[in-house]
C-alpha cells in the first residue's frame, strides 16, 4: 500500500546501537516467527530496491546487505533480535526518512519523564507527576550523561527515540544523570505501559499515538493587535485549519510560529501553510528522484499574511518545519530564532504489508521518494537549519519552566514578553491513563 508522499521525522537503527541498548536478551524465537520475520525482509527489501530515490542506492550493495540480513535473522535467538537485523539492514543507506516499521505494539510504553537535545547537550525537559521517574528524584534540568549506557548526541538521538519508543520498548531505563546543584546520579526508572485500543492498519495507530501526546496541531496566543503566537505541531492541518490559521494572522501586525517539536508532515500542508506567508510565486526546494528533477513550488496565497514573521526552532523540529523556516531564511521573509534543527530532510512514501490471517501482522517501510535540494544548493538531510539568532534554554530555564527564545522572538518583534510568561502560555497536558 502507498500513500501521498511525507516529509516527516523517521528513525532507523542499527545493530551496534541495538544491542549496546540492551535489547539483544534471548527469548522463544520459533520457526514459524523466523519465517515470519524472513517474510517482512523481503517484502521491506523489495520496497526498496523498486522505490528509493537513488537506483544505486548510494553504491550500497543491496542484495548483499539483504543476504546478510537474512542470515542474521536465521542465526538470531530471539524474535526481538531478529526484527531488529531488518531495522539494522535499513540504516546502512543512512537515510533518515527510509526506516523499518515494526507491529504496532497494543500498548504505550511511558517512561515517566521527556528528553531532547539543547545545543549538544541531553536534558529532561520533563516528568510526568505520579511516575516512578519523579519518584526517583529526575527532574526537569536535569542533565541526561548517558540512557541505558548510551550517550545521547546529536547525530544518533533518533537512534536512542526509535529503539526504546518503537522497536523495542523497554520495562525501565538507567539513567546517569547530573543535577542542577552539580551532583552525579544514577536512576533506575520503571515505565508504565498504557493499553491501546485495536488498530487498523499504520495510520489507526499513528493516530492514537497522536492523540496519546495530548496537544493540538495548532495553538494560538495573542497580545491584542500587535502579536500573534501559533504553535503548529504538526504539518497535518486540514483546510479549514488552513483558513483559519491564515485568518488569525491577517489580524496582527507581528507573527511569531512556534514549530520546535514540530516533525514535520505533508507536502501539501507545508505548501499551503508557506502560500499563505508570501505575495509571490517561490521554490522551496527542487525535488531529486529517480531520474528526473523537479520544482516543487507556492502559489501565493491571495489574501495571505504580509507582516512582520520570526519562526521558532529547536533540535526537535524535523523535515517539512525545517524545510518552512528555511525558506523563511533565504527569501528573507522573517527571522529563524532557536535551537540548530534536526537535520532529517527528505520526501517519502509508506508501504504497508500484512502477513498472517487471524490475527494478522502489520508492519511496512518508509522509503524516501526523494532529496530536496533548497534554493542556495543545498540539502537540509543531516545539517539543519541553523537560526538566525540562537537562543539555548539553560538548565536552569528547563527546572523553573522559562522560556527564553520565545521571550527573544517577542522582543524581536517590539512586544515585551517575560521567559516566565512565555513558558505558561501552552501548558503541557500529559496523556491520560
């Protein structure tokens, strides 16, 4: 199965990573699950080989990989193991958005607390109340040295997301942690799995994992006239959505769009949300397939926004919002402010397969349909957008809830906004029980 073409984070592993990770324990692993999983890799295999965006598949021999996968998977001593060798052939194309898509698993894994990457540094940015990770003591501040004895860093942090949110989840995870006075701890914290309804097919449980964030795709703030502040979670906005984006906008003389978190979403919203910023035709990016090069461009919005613009960034924000703020940038139509960007930039299509009659397996893979190559000649897959003014929460900031670069992009724009204030103004609602 296709669908319309993506540009959203995606995450691969690979096996020095998984099994560093701890996730490598032997458990029954039978023959009818060794044909099984054999069963996903050619299918995933073949995706790949008839879809990817470079035919030489960067001069990667493919059969060969997909050989040695098989054989891995034979030689594996668990059904964990074994899936985990088609996640590792995956990532040898060292492609952010070409990935393997596991069963969906019935149930949430919650780990208690949030981390992500400041600068190049790892913070928990924040526990969820009740959990066993505040019992512990973690808290948001927190410096995050290593997770199960991984060192977070920029390049892998997807890696570290993949493989104990979706590939293998796990009962707990070990923390060395450095805290705010200075002192240097370990924590053992116990995750609490949260049953999920039945689902579908990728896009039902995409869904409730989507739900489970408790956030909205867009959230608005104003200060009268002179501000807007919309937050975009996601680029995944129906038209009604659209028009009433742009028509909030049309309203104020300043526009400030939070898109840290963001991972991204369709072509067709990132194009929409983009004509509705300009009073001009311009390319975002040439589009890079096989065989053939094309532009992939807005048509200004007729009665879009034409005031002053500052885009809010952060490690977290991926693809389609790297691909906005960079836009942004080179036609010079407002400031970029934040955290360097994620780096995850390509256009790709999901195929899904079942296997099994009752019940049956779900499981696919996201294969990049194309690179997009930006105005200044430029890919943005594996160097982000850089802002135009950085602003870093320190850890004090991420303890006492401030938010700095939000403060920065209001001053930017003339209007006085506390890092207090603007810390409060979208109030995190952690997923319910």
């Amino acid at each position: 199965m296709r669908t319309s073409p993506l540009i959203s984070r995606a995450a691969a592993s690979c096996m020095a990573f998984v099994c560093v990770a701890g996730i490598c324990q032997p458990q029954e692993y039978t023959r009818s699950q060794r044909r099984e999983v054999q069963a996903m890799l050619q299918d995933v295999a073949s995706d790949v080989k008839r879809h990817y965006y470079d035919p030489q598949l960067h001069g990667i021999d493919w059969d060969a990989r997909v050989r040695e996968a098989k054989t891995q998977i034979d030689s594996s001593d668990s059904l964990n193991l074994a899936i985990a060798h088609i996640a590792a052939a995956l990532i040898s194309l060292d492609d952010s958005h070409t990935f393997f898509v596991p069963p969906p698993r019935p149930y949430i894994n919650d780990y208690g607390f949030q981390m992500q990457m400041v600068g190049d540094r790892c913070y928990v940015t924040r526990v969820r109340p009740g959990s066993d990770a505040e019992a512990k003591g973690v808290k948001p501040g927190d410096e995050i040295v290593t997770v199960n004895d991984f060192a977070p860093n920029r390049k892998d942090f997807w890696k570290m997301e993949y493989v104990f949110w979706t590939l293998r989840p796990q009962p707990g995870l070990s923390l060395n942690l450095v805290t705010l006075a200075g002192n240097e701890s370990r924590v053992d914290v116990m995750a609490k799995f949260r049953q999920l309804p039945a689902v579908n097919g990728i896009f039902d449980f995409e869904l409730q994992m989507n739900d489970q964030e408790g956030s909205l795709l867009l959230r608005y703030a104003e200060r009268g006239d002179d501000l807007l502040i919309v937050r975009i979670s996601g680029f995944l906005l129906l038209p009604p959505d659209l028009d009433t984006l742009v028509g909030k906008m049309r309203k104020h003389s300043a526009v400030i769009l939070d898109l840290r978190g963001n991972p991204g979403g369709s072509v067709e919203t990132l194009q929409a949300v983009l004509g509705g910023m300009f009073d001009k035709k311009v390319k975002i990016a040439d589009r890079v397939s096989r065989g053939k090069t094309k532009a992939v461009e807005i048509k200004p919005e007729h009665h879009g926004y034409t005031g002053k613009l500052v885009v809010l960034i952060d490690s977290g924000s991926a693809s389609a919002s790297e691909i906005f703020a960079r836009v942004v940038q080179l036609e010079k139509r407002g400031l970029v402010v934040g955290d360097r960007s994620a780096g995850m930039v390509m256009e790709a299509e999901y195929y899904g397969h079942e296997i099994g009659t009752n019940p049956f397996i779900l499981y696919g893979v996201s294969v990049t349909s194309a690179d997009l190559i930006m105005a200044d000649g430029h890919s943005l897959e594996h160097r982000g957008v850089v802002p135009d003014v950085v602003v870093l929460p320190a850890a004090t900031d991420l303890a006492n809830g401030r938010d700095p670069a939000l403060a920065k992009a209001a001053e930017l724009l003339n209007v006085e906004i506390s890092p207090e204030e603007a810390g409060k103004l979208f109030p995190y609602e952690w997923p319910k029980d």
